[in-house]
C-alpha cells in the first residue's frame, strides 16, 4: 500500500481545496495519505511516505508564499530526488508563471515529477477538482 504526503499553503481556501481532494483520491484508490499544513512538515517526515504532493498558490510577483512554504520546500527539495512528486496550486492573476518557475526547479533538483504542475484559476471548479482526482492517480501510477 503506497501512502503519500500531502503537503500545502493555502492564503484563501483555494489550494487547501485542492489538497484536500487529492487526500481524498488517494484514500479513495485504497492508499494512505496524510495531509501537513506547509509548517507542519520536513525533511525528518520524507522516510515515511512513498510520494508527494506539494501545493502552493501563486504570490506576490508569481512566486511560491515565502513565509512558510518556501523554507519548507527549500528543506525538503534535496531529499526529494528520485521520489515519486507532483506539484499543483491556485492563482488570481497573471498566467500561472510561478508554476512553470517551481516545476523547472524541481527537474533541476532531480526530483521524480509524475505529472506537469496543475494549476486553477482562483476557486477550483469541477473541471478543476477532477483534474486533481488525475493527478492524484498519476503519482499513485509513478509510485507503483
């Protein structure tokens, strides 16, 4: 049984939105999952699980939220590579270019992305929480 972490900052609601739908798909394919709030999780808490799930919303100038989620992911990211990862988040405006910035700094960190970086515009819709429900399988597929 593959259990994963869940790990998230969410400012509005959006992205904890997200998180909380990926936890549920992951339970609902009979895997373990466990969701940290961003400054609830480090390096000591990788050995535990078989794959991540990052989420993080766009700030200030297209860029992850710098006073938990940052140094957290800045921890972590080395011990990451080769780990069965997916990354996603919400956004309000520009074009979602922090998550193009983040999902090139994980293939430089080595780290193993099962999927392209997920975004949705503000408060995910439907369409937008059936696109979690995916990637959630797509790292369930990668940790296989």
């Amino acid at each position: 049984m593959a259990k994963v972490a869940v790990i998230y900052w969410s400012g509005t609601g959006h992205t904890e939105k997200m998180a909380e739908t990926f936890l549920e798909a992951v339970k609902a394919e009979g895997q373990e999952a466990e969701l940290f709030f961003a400054g609830e999780f480090s390096k000591d808490n990788i050995a535990d699980f078989d794959g991540f799930a990052f989420g993080c919303p766009a700030m200030g100038n297209e860029q992850l939220e710098d006073g938990e989620f940052e140094p957290m992911f800045e921890e972590v990211e080395n011990d990451l590579e080769n780990k069965p990862t997916v990354i996603f988040g919400s956004y309000e405006w520009n074009d979602g270019q922090w998550m193009y910035d983040w999902q090139e700094r994980c293939k430089d960190d080595g780290i193993n992305l099962a999927a392209d970086g997920l975004i949705a515009y503000d408060d995910p819709d439907d369409e937008a929480l059936d696109q979690v429900r995916a990637l959630a399988k797509s790292l369930l597929e990668k940790i296989k």
